[in-house]
C-alpha cells in the first residue's frame, strides 16, 4: 500500500470544510429503499476480494483515500487526462478490478442507482474489518464527478518524502486536523510499499532504527528494484496499532511516516496509540467517516455512472 502520504492518505476535487451543505445531505439509509441488498452485496464482494488476496484491504483504502482528495477511478479520455496516472497512483494504485467487480454486481441488482464513489466507501469500510479493524457506519448519497485532473492529484495527493508541516496543511486543506491526519495515517497498519517510494528514508534519513534501515535495504537497493514490496509494519495483513509502536521504534517506512513521531505536535498522539488499541481504532474509525464527508457531490450534481472507469 502506497502512502498515506501518497496514500494520503472520496470523492472531489474542492477543498470546502466538512460542514458544507453537501455533507449534510449524505446519510446511512440512503439506499435503504431504492437499493436494500447494497451493503450485503458490497461485503460480499469484499470478502471474496480479501479472502484471495489479503492485501486488497490495503488497497482498496488506499483507492478510497485518494478519492477523498481528488477523483481517481476514471480512465483517460480525449477530453481529460486523470488520476490513475498522476505521480502519487502510477504503477502502484491497484484494486480497479475489485470495484468494477462490485458495481457489476449492484447494477445487476439495483440499475443506475448507486454511485461508484459510495460503492468505493463501503468497500473500503468492509476491508478495513475483514483483516480486524473496527466498524463505522458509511454515510451515503454521493454522486460521481464527470471529469478528473491529474495536475490536481499531483498537487493534492501528499508525497511520502512529506515534511509533518506539509502533510499537516495539506489536510487542513481539506478540513481535517493534525489528528485527523495522525489516525488516519494508521492506514499504513496494513499493506506494502514500493521500494521507489521509501528508498530516501532508508539510505538517507538518520531518525531511523539502524537494523530496520539493513534489513529494508536487503530487498531495496540504492539503484534498481523500484517494484520490490516491503511491508508498511511487522503485521501488514491485520488492521492493529503496530504501525505506531513502529514509529516509537524509528521504524516508519516513509519518511512521511517517521515525520509523525520526531519531536514534533503529534508524538503525543503517536505515543497513545502504541499504547492503546482501541483509542486508535475508534479515531480511525471516526475520522475516515470525516474524511468521506470531503465536499460531496449530492443531489442533481454529477451523475451516477454506470461504469466506474468512464462517465456515462
């Protein structure tokens, strides 16, 4: 799982705060009549997913995340060049098929009903406590946007070099604070990275545990093996607190990671949830319903496509 940093870690490109108008439309029984079986279908899908492959937890956040921040699952068109390519998702972004998956099967059920940006929600909700992560309740309503920038997922999508000062306004932009950012950065507590992305810390940061630093290098070379995969924690297929007892050791896998616990605003946070579980699971939980709540489209705005790779 690429960062959160890059991770960063659903729907629009604005950066209004979460108590504009649009937010205030979603809710949980959105689909309740027009769609009753969605979350049965959406959790079924995704227990498949991850029972082939536990990794797509991982992945599947990651998608969701990155759509909060800017718009990420359609394809390039002659009219708009999107997401999927920006720096931040190139070769690493993965799970497409999953989602494609998914809304076959609630078209199929429920025809040009529910939005890929709310079937991407659930979806990421449903592999977060598949691999052991706590519930939350998903607010629904969204529509999908017609159009993408790649300039803006650029811009937007923190980098995993990210200094806390940057990753804190970058945030910010989008109206979640700097412990919004810390537990939502516990995302990382699953999947695995890109040797190109995490190189930088382990042959030049110094704030870093010397054995950890030997034993990345062993499958990431200072030139070559961009692809090679290293796990974001000791427990990267279980949704645990262990990504922060990590940072506490100097083992943050991404520079980005490590700049949560250095001496700065949140070692506090850091440290309470190295110690304390189930602080860090309701936070989390908390703040990706916070995070889905970024300047949704509602009501007649956008649409609901029927293929999640193209607009209708």
């Amino acid at each position: 799982m690429a960062s959160l940093a890059k991770l960063l870690f659903v729907t629009l490109l604005a950066s209004s705060l979460l108590a504009s108008p649009g937010s205030a439309q979603l809710s949980p029984t959105f689909y309740s009549t027009s769609c009753p079986n969605l979350l049965t279908i959406v959790r079924n899908a995704m227990t498949q997913a991850v029972n082939n492959e536990a990794r797509m937890a991982a992945s599947i956040l990651r998608l969701f995340f990155h759509d909060c921040f800017v718009n990420i699952l359609l394809d390039d068109t002659a009219t708009f060049t999107g997401e999927k390519n920006a720096g931040p998702n190139r070769n690493s972004a993965r799970g497409y098929e999953v989602i494609d998956a998914i809304k076959t099967r609630v078209e199929a059920a429920c025809n040009a009903t529910v939005s890929c940006a709310d079937i991407l929600a659930l979806a990421a909700r449903d592999g977060v406590v598949l691999v052991g992560g706590q519930s939350w309740t998903v607010p629904l309503g969204r529509r999908d946007a017609r159009t993408a920038s790649q300039s803006a997922a650029n811009a937007q999508i923190p980098a995993p070099t990210s200094s806390l000062a940057t990753l804190v306004t970058m945030f910010s932009n989008k109206g979640l604070n700097a412990r919004d950012l810390t537990a939502l950065s516990g995302a990382h507590t699953i999947g695995q990275a890109r040797c190109v992305t995490f190189r930088g810390r382990i042959y030049n940061d110094t704030n870093i545990d010397p054995a950890f630093a030997t034993t990345r290098r062993a499958n990431c070379p200072a030139t070559g093996g961009d692809a090679n995969l290293a796990p974001m924690d000791t427990t990267p297929a279980r949704f645990d607190n262990d990504y922060y007892r990590g940072l506490v050791a100097r083992r943050g896998l991404f520079h980005s990671d490590q700049e949560l616990f250095n001496g700065g605003s949140q070692d506090a946070a850091v440290r309470g949830y190295s110690n304390n579980a189930a602080s860090f699971l309701g936070d989390f939980a908390a703040a990706m319903v916070r995070m889905g709540n970024i300047s949704p489209l509602t009501g007649t705005n956008g649409e609901v496509r029927r293929n999640c790779r193209r607009i209708n």
